[in-house]
C-alpha cells in the first residue's frame, strides 16, 4: 500500500518483488500520461497477496466534438 502513490512516477519501480528487474519504471507512467492528456484519469487498488486492479476512465467523444 506504501508504494501506490508512487508507482505513476517515472522510473519508479516497488522495490523488493519476487520478479525480474528487466523494467525501466516507465509504463505507469506514460500509461498516466497518454490518459491524461485524452482527459481521462487512471486509477489503482490493490491487495497484498491478491493483486491490483488499474480502472482508467476517457471521456466519451461523439462526431469529433467532446459532449459539452
């Protein structure tokens, strides 16, 4: 729980897992990045020893027009 406010930043990587360490820290980052430029919001919760659950939301856009 420590690390998800902190898993967005660039180069960042939760340390101690039982993975490979082969990632740069980059992905959530740009996966933040690409949905907030679109308007969206990407959110994360997890539990330890079941997993995480990313939800990302965009806006819904009709005919090139946003719907405001």
């Amino acid at each position: 729980k420590e690390h998800i406010d902190k898993v967005f930043e660039r180069f960042y990587k939760v340390p101690n897992l039982n993975t490979d360490d082969s990632g740069s820290g980059l992905g959530l980052s740009m996966c933040k990045t690409i949905v907030s430029k679109e308007g969206g919001e990407i959110k994360l919760t997890s539990s330890a020893g079941k997993g995480s659950i990313f939800c990302i939301t965009i806006p819904m856009v009709k005919d090139g027009h946003d719907n405001n």
